[in-house]
C-alpha cells in the first residue's frame, strides 16, 4: 500500500505541476500552451516556467498534510525532485 500511495503521490506531484504550467501559459501570455511552451523554450526561460507551475505542487502538499497522507505528500515531493533534475539537464 505504501508503495501505490507514493505512486499517487508523484502522479499527483506531475499533474499539479502541468496544470499550473498551462495556467500561467493561458493566463498570463498570449500564446496557446504549445506555442508558449515553445516561446518559453526559445527564450531560455522554460525552467522558469516549470517552477511556477510547480507552486501548486505546494498546494497539493499541504492538502494531502491535513487529509494525513503522508506517503502521497512524500510522493508529490519526489515528483518536485524529479522535475527539479529534469529541469536542470534539460
């Protein structure tokens, strides 16, 4: 069961962190989120844009805190390590 939790946890972790990416792409530029994916890139930027999407992620923590999931929050900050490292050598 540990084990699933922590697999939810980090699924958790990467659609949090996706969701708040295409947020701030639709919402604060004026590209679709490809094209702004690819601005982003081109400009040198798309770690910046990952780490704002990454902000829900701390929601997503603090949530599953209160709810006592605590394999699932470790899960979700596993998935914050993982783009963290994704980030840097991509």
């Amino acid at each position: 069961m540990n084990k699933r939790d922590l697999l939810i946890g980090f699924a958790i972790g990467i659609l949090a962190s996706i969701l708040g990416s295409f947020l701030f792409v639709s919402f604060f530029t004026d590209f679709d989120f490809m094209s702004g994916i690819e601005s982003m890139k081109s400009e040198g930027k798309l770690g910046k844009l990952i780490t704002l999407g990454s902000i829900l992620d701390l929601v997503a923590f603090g949530i599953l805190l209160k709810m006592n999931k605590e394999m699932m929050a470790r899960g979700v900050v596993l998935a914050v390590i993982a783009i963290a490292i994704i980030t840097l050598f991509a």
